[in-house]
C-alpha cells in the first residue's frame, strides 16, 4: 500500500474505510464516496486532521461521522470544567478520607486550585499551563506535591471516564523535597527543659522524652491505654485538630515499652487526672486535655525552652531525641522502629546503618540503665 494511504482502504467500489484509535477503541469509519485516486487521498488527509484533533483534544467525533452508530457514545465532547471536577472528587473523598485530609484537599482546592483552573474545560487543559503555574507559587515543594493531589486526581478520573484523551496527570511532576534533619536534644538541655518546667508541664514533656509517642498520639491517651504491671502503653488513637481518630499509619497502633523515666512521670502525672478516667495530660492553665500541638506550643513548650535559653527546635524533636537515644545506647533498631511504630524500618536503617539483627527480648534494659548511669 502507498505510503500516503497509511489507515485508509477501499471498501468495494463506493466506499473508503478510515481506521484510527480513540478513547483507547479502535474506530473503522466508511465515507461513502468512490475509492478513486484522488479521494483516497482525500480520505488519507481527513485521517491525519482526525488523528491531530485527538492529539490536541479538540476531536468531535460527531462532526466528522454524523451517522456513524459510534458518534452516540463517543461523539458527546465533554464541556466539564475543573471547577466541577474537583467539588465531585471531593463528594467521592468524603467517605474514605480522614476528616482532616479532607479539609486540606478542600483548603487546596478553594484557595489554589479553582482560583487558577476553575473556569477550565478539562479537555483544554494542558500540562504545559499546570507546571508554568507551578513555577510561580510562592509555597514550599512539599505544600505544591499536597496541592496537586486532588488536581491529579480529578484529571485521572476524567481520563479514565474517557472525557480528556490523555492522561495529563502522569505528565505533572512531582517535586523533590529534603527532609528537615532531626534536631535532637542533648541529655543537658533535656534535663534544662524539665529544670524549668513543673506539675502537669514537666510530666507531659518528660514523658514525651522518654516515650517517643507522636505529640497526636500524646494528646489522645487516655489512662486505659496505659498497663502498669507489663510497663507499657497501649498507642490507639491520635488527636488531630481538635478530632479524635486513628493513628497516623496501622503500624501506629502499636504497644510501647516504657521506660523508668516515662513510667514516672505517669506516676507524678496520677495526682493531676488519674481520677476523671480520661485522659492523661492536661492543660494546667484550663485543667481540661489538652486540644492540639499548636496550643502545647504556645502555653508551655515555647515559654519553657525561653526561660531555659535553649534553641528553639518544634516539640516533634522529642520524639527524634528518643529514637537517638536509644540507638546510641545501643537498643535493636528493628525494636526501636517497633517502639517508634513505623511500618518498616527503613528510615532507621538509612539514618543508623544497615545491618538489623534479630529483635531481642531484652530490648529497652540498655536504655534503662544507660540512663540510671548518666542520671
């Protein structure tokens, strides 16, 4: 066959078939015209504008076939904005996200994402417009990557519902981020924190010290949760926003092994909440639990690491302090990613080496009386 004639083929004497793909579907289209010379190449340009109009995502499949039985289903061009895109793909979210990731998809669609796309057909746009977009925003790379989720989201649906021919999402790049670096503590700025704090303050931090909890989880215990007897907590829940649900990951719900110092300041912490059942730590100020990270921040850990002339590092460096803790006092870091409830250890083993032996049942001693030593 000629080269020009490419997808193109008589059909007896009155017609010229047309073959091409869309919407993932192989389409053979007759024009009811002669499979004279010159109409073949009639039909052979007719082909290629088709294929360009599905390369750019213009194609009307009904303008091109009127009568074809196919321009019923693939015919309809979609006139779906993103705006709209995006609201549905948050009704669907609803029941299968957390209450707190959905209203950060809301807060990105609301304030980035309509304000910049919403009156966008979801066939015009391109992954050309997206990333200039995403070169001018003023945010972190770890804010744009949360941004773009329900965006990719909402494109992915419509490629696979057929309404844009591409999937633009795949085309959308991820940006790199560095992690911020553990900022630990060291044993005498712990030991100048709890100098400077007292009552409920004191016991809340050096139980955070001494246990790793995420401050979520920390908020979120209750007395239940704890087993004096075995010397170990019961991690279950978290608090996030002021909203009680799961931990962060299935490997969050883990039991911790408690160290002296955590078990003691449990002990200090009884006189205070131990009677009400509830929960463990309160605000001293209010006497009710505490509600979120942002308020330990600002009633009582900022003031404290103030009076103790420490560099400020989030109250999330506890828990880094903890896992340093322990691996420098020797503990299996397989245990100690157990303790720290991560779904492997992989981020142990990149920070602290790659060999991982056998968890041993007397994890957590060497802590102890690493820590008995040194006071």
């Amino acid at each position: 066959m000629d080269r020009e004639q490419v997808g193109v083929r008589a059909r007896g004497v009155k017609g010229i078939e047309i073959d091409f793909y869309y919407l993932n579907q192989r389409c053979r289209e007759t024009v009811k015209i002669p499979p004279t010379k010159a109409n073949m190449l009639f039909a052979q340009r007719k082909r290629q504008t088709i294929l360009y109009e599905i390369g750019i995502d213009t194609f009307d499949y009904s303008a091109h076939f009127p009568t074809s039985r196919r321009a019923a289903t693939l015919g309809k061009v979609s006139n779906k904005t993103i705006s709209q895109a995006l609201d549905e793909l948050l009704l669907t979210l609803r029941r299968t996200c957390e209450a707190s990731t959905l209203r950060d998809y809301q807060s990105a669609v609301t304030y980035h994402l309509q304000p910049a796309f919403g009156d966008f057909l979801l066939r015009s746009v391109t992954a050309t417009q997206i990333k200039v977009w995403m070169s001018g925003l003023l945010i972190s790379p770890k804010r744009i990557k949360n941004v773009l989720i329900p965006l990719k989201g909402a494109l992915r649906s419509a490629f696979q519902d057929g309404i844009i021919q591409r999937d633009v999402s795949a085309q959308i790049p991820s940006l790199a981020h560095r992690t911020k670096e553990p900022e630990q503590f060291t044993r005498q700025e712990i030991n100048l924190i709890l100098e400077h704090s007292f009552g409920q303050t004191r016991n809340l931090f050096q139980f955070a010290f001494f246990s790793g909890l995420r401050t979520s989880e920390l908020i979120a215990l209750e007395w239940g949760d704890v087993d004096f007897l075995r010397g170990l907590v019961r991690v279950r829940r978290a608090s996030v926003r002021k909203i009680i649900k799961v931990t962060k990951t299935q490997s969050g719900e883990r039991e911790v092994k408690l160290l002296e110092q955590a078990l003691a300041a449990l002990n200090a912490q009884k006189v205070f909440t131990f009677l009400a059942q509830k929960r463990i730590f309160h605000n001293p100020k209010t006497n009710s639990p505490w509600e979120t990270d942002g308020q330990i921040r600002h009633t009582a850990w900022t003031p404290v690491l103030q009076a103790a002339n420490i560099p400020y590092r989030n109250p999330y460096q506890t828990r880094h302090t903890y896992a340093s803790m322990l691996l420098s006092a020797g503990e299996n870091p397989m245990w100690v990613a157990h303790q720290m409830g991560h779904s492997d250890w992989g981020m142990i083993r990149k920070v602290y080496g790659r060999w991982i032996p056998d968890i041993d049942p007397t994890a957590g001693n060497k802590a102890m009386q690493f820590w008995s030593r040194v006071g």
